[in-house]
C-alpha cells in the first residue's frame, strides 16, 4: 500500500486489509502483470487470508505451515529457510509455472532467516 498502519489501519498480523485500500498485486494484475508470492514464515501464510492478489504463491503455494509442537523443528513447521522460499520462486520464474514469454512479472518472496535470535 506504500502506506502506514495508521492510513491504512492493519496494526497486527491479523487484521486484514480493508478492501478499500489500493494495494500493489491488485494494482500490477490490473496493468498485465503475473505476480507471484513466496512466504517463510507462518506468520504471512496465505491460508490466513494476509496480502491477497496474487497469482501464484499465496493462491497456489502450499508451504505445509503448522503451529509447532514440542521439540518440533522450526523449519518444518512455523518457518521455512530462505534457500526453500528462493528455489519455489526461481521455480516459477524459471518457466515451470513463469508468465508468457515477453509478459512483465513481479516476485514478493519473503525470507524470515534476518530476523532475531539468528
């Protein structure tokens, strides 16, 4: 949206982005662009409903995330490592699931690995 939580009122992860707001894959698809979304943490997962409008990724892109369990490893549950969300979005750039041929795309891929403790 290129806005702040006060324009636009998402304050927390579960509230959803008021319809009203003009956000960017909306705004991309409608000017001829594929857009495509690759997430590495539970916390963006699509089937939560957060940043919809993509054509692949948040629409089609299971990434099997789970709440996780007691000597769970993280990776395999809550977060996926960045090397994973790069190689399903170099997968689809690279022509297994790409726009046409000529056509303009963009990629959203999210890589949780920066964040603390690592």
């Amino acid at each position: 949206t290129s806005t702040l939580p006060p324009r636009h009122g998402v304050n927390d992860f579960s509230a959803p982005l008021p319809a009203t707001v003009p956000d960017l894959p909306p705004l991309l698809r409608d000017n001829g662009y594929r857009t495509g979304a690759f997430v590495g943490s539970l916390i963006l997962d699509p089937k939560g409903g957060t940043a919809p409008g993509f054509d692949r990724g948040f629409d089609v892109y299971d990434a099997g995330f789970r709440l996780q369990r007691p000597g769970e490893n993280r990776y395999g549950t809550v977060e996926r490592r960045a090397d994973d969300v790069v190689a399903r979005a170099v997968k689809w750039m690279s022509g297994v699931q790409a726009p046409a041929a000529g056509a303009p795309w963009f990629v959203w891929a999210h890589l949780f690995d920066p964040h603390d403790p690592y």
